[in-house]
C-alpha cells in the first residue's frame, strides 16, 4: 500500500461516465450540419485532449474546416443536456468520503466550466480543493508541467502523490511529473491500449483504490 498526500483525478471516464452525453452532442453537431452521425463508441475513442480535437476526429479530414461551426453546436448542446445521463462510477462517492483527509484535485482536458457544472451537479465538487480543467493553465494533460504546478502549489513530492485516470494522457502526464499511476480499466480509454501502458496500478473498480493508497 503506497502512502500519498496529494490524489489527482481525471474526470471524465473516471469519476464520472460522461460518455453518453457527449457523444449524443457531437451527434447533434454533425446532423446540425447535414453530416452522419456515428456510432457512440467511435465518438468516445475521440475523448481525452480536448473538445477541440474530439470535434476534429469527429469531422474527420473531409470536413475539419467546418470544425467551428461544429464546435458551436456541441458546446450549445452539452451545455444543455450535460447530466442527461452523466452519472458517478459505482463507488465513486464512496472512493471520495474513504481519503476524505487528503488533499484531492481533479485534473481534466475538459474545459472548466463544464467539469464544474457536472461536479456540481452530481454533488461532488464539496470533495475537491480544485477543479482544473484544460483551459485553467497553459499546460494539458499529458504536459508534466500541470501536474507539477499542483505538487508546487500544495507541497507534496512527486512520490506522495497518484494520478488516476483512464487514458494514455493520464499515464504519461504522471510519468512526466514523476508520481504514481493508476487507471480506471473500466472508464471510457480503451482497456487494451492502457494495460500496455505500464501504468503503476490498475483497477476494475474506483473502490479498489481504497487497498492501494493510505
């Protein structure tokens, strides 16, 4: 069981199962604009650096000047319906309330105020001292640097600290910082890819979380 002070958690795909929603979103900016949509678990490969590049992947190179436009539309969108049917991983609240005493942050390549909004919705955001979203710090995730700036800022050395995530971009943002690892195989990355990954822990389960870390 390693000893941690700092927790840092991506969001989407790890706390919360976010996929849904944004995938119905993006579906709205295509068909906005007469394309087809696509398959839900095609449109959540896309996930994990950005909105920007999710439109991108999601127009595809036929149609990425229309990458605005569509930007637009989803934003309009998920704005809207973001807690259709986003909701917290099984355990997630009880993960949360277990490290009640350590300090936690939650890091995303989602913007700010729409992590935010979720937080708050599914009631979670009491846990956290921040929320750092991909348009807080000039750095994203996998950059080293943001997580740097959060073990500067509380104080704690790479070693006392974990990122948990799901994605390739949690795992190498971790590796650059120097902490500890650990992926939600579960979340929304692609399982395979990420147990290649040869992150520090893996879990099926967030509460799984509770046996690794003190």
């Amino acid at each position: 069981m390693k000893k941690v002070e700092l927790m840092i958690f991506d969001f989407d795909g790890t706390l919360a199962d976010t996929g849904a929603d944004i995938a119905a979103s993006v579906n709205h900016a295509l068909r906005a604009l007469g394309l087809a949509s696509r398959p839900v678990g095609e449109i959540l490969s896309f996930v994990g650096d950005g909105v920007r590049i999710l439109m991108e992947r999601a127009l595809g190179d036929d149609h990425r000047s229309r990458l605005e436009e569509a930007m637009e539309f989803f934003l309009q969108h998920y704005e809207n319906h973001l807690l259709d049917h986003t909701k917290l991983y099984p355990a997630a609240e009880e993960v949360l309330n277990h490290f009640r005493s350590k300090k936690k942050v939650i890091l995303t390549n989602k913007r700010y105020y729409l992590t935010v909004a979720i937080a708050k919705g599914l009631k979670i955001d009491r846990h956290f001292l921040e929320i750092v979203g991909a348009d807080s710090t000039p750095f994203q995730k996998p950059d080293g640097r943001v997580i740097s700036c959060l073990l500067e800022k509380y104080d704690v050395a790479p070693h006392r600290a974990v990122m948990i995530g799901d994605g390739r971009n949690d795992v190498e943002a971790a590796r650059n910082a120097g902490t500890l690892s650990c992926v939600h195989l579960n979340g929304l990355g692609n399982r395979e890819a990420m147990l290649k990954m040869g992150a520090d822990a893996y879990v099926e389960r967030l509460t799984e979380i509770k046996s690794l870390f003190q």
